[in-house]
C-alpha cells in the first residue's frame, strides 16, 4: 500500500529564516498532497495542498512543490515567525480510493525569537 | 459556521474496559473520517462513512472497534475490550463530498486523547 515518509522529524530554526520539509510517496497513483499544521493542544488543520496535475502552488510566505517523477513534495516556509511553530503533516491520497489520506510521521518545526 | 466536535476530549480507562467515542461533523459533510495518532508516530486512516454507510474500513485494527454512524450524521467508535495499545489521539474529520469525489479538504476535530492503564 501507499507509503508516506517524511523529513526531518524535528525542526529548529531562527526567526526570519526559512524552513523546508520534505516528503516522499511510493504510489504513483497518489494525485492529491494536503499539508496540515497542529499547534500545541489544536486540531490539524489544513494550511496549503496540491494536485498532481501542478508542480508548484504558493500561499503568502508558504509553498509546495512536486515532484512526480522522483515522488516526492516539500513544504517551504519562508521568513518564519514564532507563530509557526507548530507539528506539521504531509499526506497524500491515491487515485480512486475514497478520501482516505495517508499521513507522514510529522515535523515538529520550532522558531526560535 | 460550528466546526467538527469531538466528545469526550480525554479519556483514561482501565483495560478490558469499553469506551465509546463520538464526532459530530461539520453539518452537510457527507464524508466522516476517523483517523488515529499513536505515540507521536503517524495519523493512521482508520476508516471512511459515506452518510451513514462504511466506504471503507481497511485501517480497522481489529474487531474490537466498531464504529457507526446511524442517520447519516455523527459518528460513534466504540472499543471493546480496550487494550494497552488502543492509546492515542483519535481524530474525526469531515468533509464535502462534491460530484462523487473525495477530494475536498477534510475539517479535523480536535480529537479524542484515549489512555488504556
């Protein structure tokens, strides 16, 4: 079945740098990759996504980028703030399967003031 | 517009015990999902209802879950008896299901935090 690996596990970076995370699936089927971010003591909540059918999508200082052909994605925040600190998700969805989402392990992202 | 709730937040019991879980959804989202975070490892898919009917249940650990959801609206995932190993968050999402697909974003609850002693 569908495999989602994701990289690193943990994250510290200093305020104003960028931080990327990244993610690799093993079912070429896979055509649907949402990103979820979970604050302390919140609920995931879906923060950007992309479909196989783009390469690369961008919401402010957050961006995703796909790569089809070598399988994988990765979250790039840029001027990170304090705020973003937080446990983030990859997952990705296969073809015809429901809605089912197959997550990473997750990345907890730390930025430090 | 009231997002997903999930009921009760916390949840400590004894093994060989029962516990029932519930998610009530974002209302009209006809897909309902139930996921589970073990020990900071990954959010498994558990499985997937369609109103009131199960689309797919493949991450179903075992036949002590059992979920339903009558009428079409909330959720209920009942585990019986508990063991050690059913530790963990349980989250429920929702989502619209829009021309037969899936693909709409899924609204997560704040989940279910279960400890088995």
């Amino acid at each position: 079945g569908e495999n989602v690996e994701q990289h690193p596990s943990t994250l510290s970076v200093q305020e104003g740098d960028s931080a990327v995370i990244k993610c690799t699936y093993s079912d070429s089927a896979s055509n649907y990759f949402p990103w979820y971010k979970q604050e302390l003591g919140k609920r995931p909540q879906l923060i950007i996504d992309i479909r196989s059918n783009v390469g690369e999508k961008k919401d402010q200082r957050i961006a995703v980028t796909l790569n089809k052909t070598a399988k994988h994605f990765s979250l790039h925040i840029t001027e990170t703030q304090p705020e973003d600190s937080a446990v983030y998700f990859c997952a990705s969805h296969l073809y015809n399967q429901g809605g089912k989402l197959i997550f990473g392990q997750g990345t907890e992202l730390s930025v430090k003031p | 517009e009231a997002g997903v709730t999930q009921f009760p937040s916390h949840s400590v019991i004894e093994k060989g015990q029962t516990v029932t879980l519930r998610c009530d959804p974002i209302s009209g989202h006809d897909n309902l999902y139930w996921y589970r975070r073990v020990m900071g490892k990954e959010i498994k898919f558990l499985l997937h209802f369609v109103k009131e009917s199960k689309q797919d249940e493949s991450g179903m650990p075992n036949n002590r879950f059992l979920a339903e959801r009558t009428g079409g609206t909330y959720s209920t995932l009942k585990v019986q008896p508990a063991e050690l190993e059913d530790s963990g968050v349980y989250f429920c999402a929702s989502s619209l299901r829009t021309g037969g697909l899936d693909l709409n974003e899924q609204f997560f609850g704040p989940g279910t935090r279960l400890t088995v002693l």
